[in-house]
C-alpha cells in the first residue's frame, strides 16, 4: 500500500511550535486581556515590518477585512464593484453585504487570475472600485489593473487572503494597491488558532478609517460619528501569530521548493497529455497557498474519486464560480457568461502542497495519477528521495520508504473547508 497524504496537515507545524505556542497562549490567559491589546499591536508592527507597508491594522477575519476595505473607500447601495468569480465567496458577499453589485470579470486560463481586459470592458461610471483577488499565492497582474483602476478613479482593494509574502516587482502584496486584505484562517499561509485577519494600507486617511470602522467607529467611548462593525482581532490570535511569523519566510520557500518538485514529477511522469501543472510567476514572488493542477478530457472529478480512494487529499477551488451561485441568482448571471471561469470550475483540482508534505509524499501524489491515468509512475525525484536509487515500479514503492506521519483523529487540518 502506497501511504494516506493528507492535503493538509497542520499538526506538523504544530509539534514544532507546541511549547512556545502554548506558552503564549498560557501569557495572555495570566494577562486578561483577549481583545485587542499589546499582542495585537505588537503584531501589527511586525507584519508592517515584514510587509513594509506604513500600516497594519487586524481584525476578526479576511472576510471582515475584504467588508472594512468596502466601507473605507465609501462603497454603498448601488454601487459597482468589480472582481473575480472565481475566488472565495467572501470577496463578493462584502460587496453585496454593502448593498453594492458585484461584476464578475472572467479568468486568464492559464493563471486562474482575473483578466485585466476583461476587468477594463467591464468597468462602468458606476463602478467604485476594483478587487483583484491574489488566487493561491500568485500576485494579480497590477501593471495591467493598477492603470485601469486609475484611469477610472476608483481605489483598489487587493484580496490577499491567500497571498501573504506574494510580491509583484519586489513589492510585498497588500502595498500595491489601496488596501490590502488578509486573513489568518488555519489553511491560510500565516495561519492562527481560529479565525482572524488583517488589513494594509500605505494611506494615512484610510489607515485611521478603518481602526475607527473595526470598533463600531467608536471615538472616543461611546461616540460614534460613523456605523462601524466589531471585527476587532483576539489577544490569543496575535500572540500564536507572533510565534509563527518568524518562520512564514521559511515555510514559504518549502511551499516553493515543493511546487518545483511536483513540476519534475509531472514532467518526469509523462503526464502532459492529461495534466496542466501551474506556472511561476516571474514577476514577483509566488507563494504557493494551493498548487492548482487542470485535469483534461473532464476526468477531474473521477480521478478526484480515485486519489480519495488512496486517501490522497485534494480540494476544489472552487467547484461553483461566484456567478452562478444560488444567492447571486437575482444578479441574472448565466452559464456561458464567464468561459473561462466556468471551465476552470471543471477542470481544476488542488493537490497537498503545505511546507511540511515530504518528498516522498510528493511522488505519491503523483504516482497515484500515473496509476490513473496508466502512465508511467512518477519517480524523477524519487532517485533524489531514495540516496541515488533509480526509480523503482509503481507497484509498493512505501516498502522501503518511511512509515507515514501519523495523524491525530481529532483537529484534522484537512477537514476546514476554505
Ligand atoms: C480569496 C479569499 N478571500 C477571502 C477569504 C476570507 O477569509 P476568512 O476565511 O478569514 O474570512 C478567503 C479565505 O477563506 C479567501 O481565500
């Protein structure tokens, strides 16, 4: 038997970090303060440093943060707000949560990132500004979207929920834009203990806006000049976040380093026929949150099947564009509207990836499509794995590997769903 590769599996970062995380945790129960606070503060400046960005300001989810951007730049009933349809929801529910309209632009096939042509036939007078989402840690194309945004007026929000450290040109994602948007969900690349979530902003005036908006626009206590929303970050949260950043560089280039071993066990498999493997991007920095694979001849959901079978992790991002949701029906979105997007939708599966997965994992995964799709087995970095041995048969490889990591029944990293 081949061994079980969890998607994800968070337990490994955690016995690592267990003791330190404890620790902090441990900290903030003694100092009673779980809300906001000198850890979220302290995280804060941190993240800037790291980002280098002038301003960081947490808050209770990249959800929250995608809805506190909205309301900074003033969107409201009837405005238009551009975006993806193929992303997590979240980017376009803070839209119509706002009372706004969300238009969806189409996908580039080969990058699953929004199109900037498509994001320029489609910007309107109505339109009060553009979302470009940083889908699975690759930085959107600014020097196509930043131009057009300019040329229209409107600020940009960049959703960089699944982005952190991404960069374009050297640039950090989140700095590019007007604001950027965060979040810290466990699957994320800086994960919390829950849910929580950030925002950036090189601008002053909306730096103060949305510390204001995050605790009900209160200022001072018990003065509201404006509605805000209470989406302010746990203590708990900043404290195991700040055991974690030190090492997001780190994790970050095992996520690179892993992308590129899948590239050389694909193209070592033979597999090209059936499997598209994603690209780096050139032009900043990649940082793999979901290595994104396009199945060909519509049998990704059979060979989805197959991998579950061998306890092969995978998901689906995302298997129902956002325009053509069931809630966004009244929008009078149709199938056939975006074609790129939709295809996607079909074709797309996303493999285990996490800093932790082992090389050995890795020609599993691919083993396990080449058993699919009866092509030959995977093995270019299995000479690599095995100290210089030749790359063995299909058939048991796991003999002489090592036993898989034991996963814990309860807490399962790979049961979260976004
Ligand atoms: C692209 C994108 N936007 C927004 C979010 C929302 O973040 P959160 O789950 O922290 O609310 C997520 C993550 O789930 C995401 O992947």
């Amino acid at each position: 038997m081949l061994p079980a590769v969890p998607l994800l599996a968070l337990d490994r970062q955690y016995d690592v970090l267990r003791d330190e995380i404890q620790a902090a945790i441990r900290e903030v129960c003694d100092s009673g303060r779980f809300v906001l606070g000198p850890d979220v503060s302290a995280l804060e400046d941190e993240l800037a440093k790291v980002l280098d960005v002038p301003h960081v300001i947490g808050c209770a989810s990249g959800s929250d943060a995608l809805l506190l951007a909205l309301m900074a730049v003033g969107v409201g009933p009837g405005d238009e707000v551009l975006l993806p349809s193929y992303t997590f929801f979240a980017t376009a529910s803070a839209v119509t949560r706002l009372g706004a309209v969300p238009i969806f632009a189409d996908i580039d096939p080969e990058t699953f990132i929004v199109d900037p042509a498509d994001v320029r036939r489609k910007v309107s007078r109505r339109c009060r500004a553009i979302i470009p989402v940083h889908l699975f840690g690759r930085t959107a194309d600014m020097d196509a979207l930043l131009p057009i945004a300019a040329e229209a007026g409107v600020p940009v929000i960049e959703d960089a929920a699944q982005s952190i450290l991404s960069t374009w040109h050297g640039r950090c994602s989140g700095g590019l834009g007007d604001i950027g948007c965060f979040s810290f969900y466990p699957t994320k690349n800086l994960g919390g203990a829950g849910d929580g979530g950030f925002l950036t902003t090189t601008r002053d005036d909306l730096a103060k806006q949305l510390r204001l908006l995050r605790v009900h626009g209160m200022e001072p206590r018990y003065y509201h000049d404006v509605v805000g929303i209470n989406s302010r970050l746990d203590s708990i949260q900043a404290a195991v976040l700040r055991v974690k950043l030190p090492h997001l560089d780190t994790w970050t280039s095992q996520r690179q380093e892993n992308a590129a071993r899948y590239d050389r066990l694909f193209a070592a498999a033979g597999l090209a026929e059936h499997v598209i493997t994603p690209s780096d991007e050139t032009r900043g920095r990649h940082v793999w949150n979901q290595y994104v694979v396009r199945i060909k001849g519509g049998q990704r959901d059979a060979l989805r099947q197959h991998l579950s079978a061998c306890k092969v992790g995978t998901e689906i991002y995302y298997p129902v564009p956002l325009h053509l949701q069931r809630c966004f029906a009244h929008l009078g979105w149709r199938h056939g509207d975006l074609p790129a997007t939709e295809q996607a939708a079909e074709e797309t599966l996303a493999l285990p990836i996490f800093p932790e997965l082992r090389a050995d994992e890795q020609e599993t995964v691919v083993g396990r499509i080449a058993e699919f799709f009866g092509a030959a087995p995977a093995g270019s970095d299995g000479a690599e794995a095995r100290g210089g041995q030749p790359a063995g048969g299909s058939e048991e490889p796991s003999a002489v590997r090592q036993p898989h990591f034991l996963r814990r029944a309860v807490g399962r990293a790979d049961e979260v769903i976004s």
